[in-house]
C-alpha cells in the first residue's frame, strides 16, 4: 500500500491513526485514476477498431463530431441485460445467474449510485461471466444476439439525430458501459464510425475476468470523450452529446452542445437548468414522467423471472 502525504497522524503515545479527510481524498483519487485507465483504454480500443472507412458518409467535417449513450438513449432499455439474455439462451448463463444480474442492474440503475468501490464491485460481477471465454467468440455471439434482441429496440428518433451528423459530414460514436465488442458492433450495424465501450481485460485471446480501469460510467465517459478527441484531433466545443442520464452529465458537460434525450427526471431538472436542448421519443404522458432507469429496472427483473420460468418449463418437459 503507497504511503500518502498527510494520510495519516501519529500521537503523542505513538499510536497512528487514519485522517478520515484524507482517506476520503485517497479514496476520490484512486477512483480518478481508474476512470481515467478506463478512458484512455476505451479510446486506444475505438481509435484500434474503427477503419478509414467507417461511416456510411465520408467525414469532412474533421473537427466536429456526436457521441451518443446507449442504454435508453440509442435504444430501448439495456443492452447489457439483453445480452445477457442472449447468453442464458445459448446455455452460458443459468436463469439463476440471468436473475442475479438483472437484480445488480436493478440495484445500479434504479438506486442511481455513484459510490465508486460499489459500483466497480457490482460491474466487475456484472461482466464475469466471460471468464476464460475466447474474444473471437464472444464477438460472434455478440453479432448474433444483437440481430435478434436488440436490432429492433432502436430508437428511430435518435437514429435520426445520429444520420443528421453523418450527413453533415461528422464521425459519430456510440459511448457506453457495455463492452467494447458488443458497442463496436452496434456501430458497425448502424453505420456510424465507431464506439467508446468498457473494455474487458483478455490474454493471448482469452477473457481474464477483469476489467481495464472500471465500467465506462459517469468520469470515465468523459475521459474517454476527451482521450478520443486528442487523438482524433476534434474540438470538443463544436461536438455535441447526447444521453438519458443524469449519471452522463460529466460526458454532457465537456462538449459544445449536450441534448438530453429520453431524460431521467434529475437530468431533465439539469437540462432545464443549464439550458440543454431535450428531445423525449417515448409515448404517453406516463412514460414522460418516469424515469428510464425505473422503467429499466423494473423491465429487466421482469425479462429474468420470465426467463427462469420459461428454463423450468423447458427442463420439465
């Protein structure tokens, strides 16, 4: 353990006892660090991965680009948990495990925390199920599942939003928390330049279980936004983003031009605030007013309990 200036105070008997101030301090600091690893890893992975070529349309507009969420903002509902279902229908999840992980979701999306050793240790068991799993596989499985569950759950209003920029001759990236496979590969199907997503330790091909950094949550969507701008010489002030998530205002506040889309009720509070454009594609009133991260939640547990059932029918038979 690093010794830290100030960190701690010695007594006149000798005794040493932790400044709580400062183990507070070490603590912000540490978790600065890792969502800055997570960040930089993230944008070294999308600069990697996308070609020239990328986009449907030539960029020319070199300077400017869109970076867009995913979850409730690009499509509907959770990708994470779609691709977990996915995994328990190829028989690599139990409904056990669906069921477990649509509650961690749950627990992070609906409870909104930012605690960041919480978060890392609820992320961290989110994503371990890929252990010991071949990159090149879970590729493959992530190309399948995203043509069965997730290709029709597009927003088509934000797909829009995200054409608007290619038109006008922009790179757009999807930035998420979802791994960095299945992030580039919703890129590629929506025919958008590439994307920013977490990105999951692997040696000599294989998943370790481990993450580079942390989740690309909160700062971490910033400094990956930032890192992909240094890189791809882009002036952040003439780039614009978009998100649900109040969690996503530090992505939302370093560039030119943020837009809430599909807003949680505190990033609505924000928009109306810092006086952000909003643009809403649910239906109803009632959708209006809720949160996406209830709707979420509550649409997550629901698909596990349905999953495990129907597994239990299934074996009965």
């Amino acid at each position: 353990m690093p010794t830290w200036p100030g960190s701690a105070e010695r007594t006149d008997n000798g005794d040493q006892h932790v400044n709580a101030s400062e183990t507070g301090r070490r603590s912000r600091e540490e978790a600065l660090d890792s969502a800055k690893l997570a960040g930089r890893a993230s944008a070294e992975a999308a600069v990697t991965a996308t070609p020239d070529d990328a986009s449907a349309t030539a960029p020319h507009d070199l300077t400017a680009a869109a970076f867009f969420d995913v979850d409730n903002t690009m499509m509907m509902g959770a990708s994470l948990f779609h691709f977990a279902r996915g995994m328990a229908a190829r028989k690599f999840l139990t409904p056990s495990d669906l069921a477990k992980f649509a509650w961690q979701q749950v627990r992070f999306r609906v409870g909104g925390t930012e605690n960041v050793e919480d978060l890392r240790s609820s992320q961290e068991q989110a994503l371990s199920f890929v252990a010991g799993r071949d990159v090149a596989d879970l590729v493959g499985l992530s190309e399948e599942i995203y043509d069965e569950l997730m290709a029709d759950r597009i927003w088509a209003g934000t797909r829009a939003l995200a054409q608007m920029h290619l038109d006008a001759g922009q790179r757009v990236w999807l930035v998420t928390a979802t791994p960095v496979e299945l992030a580039q590969i919703m890129a590629q199907r929506l025919g958008l330049t590439g994307a920013l997503g977490t990105v999951a330790e692997h040696s000599e091909g294989v998943y370790t279980g481990r993450l580079v950094g942390e989740m690309l949550h909160g700062r971490a969507k910033a400094h990956a936004v930032r890192a992909l701008a240094a890189s791809e010489g882009l002036d952040l002030r003439r780039c614009t983003a978009y998100s649900d998530s109040s969690n996503d205002v530090p992505m939302l506040s370093v560039v030119g031009r943020a837009v809430a889309v599909n807003p949680d009720q505190r990033l609505r509070e924000i928009a109306r605030m810092r006086g952000w454009d909003v643009r809403d594609f649910r239906t109803g009133r009632k959708a209006a007013r809720i949160g996406a991260h209830s709707v979420l939640g509550a649409g997550a547990l629901a698909g596990a309990l349905a999953a495990g059932l129907a597994y239990r029918r299934r074996d009965r038979a």
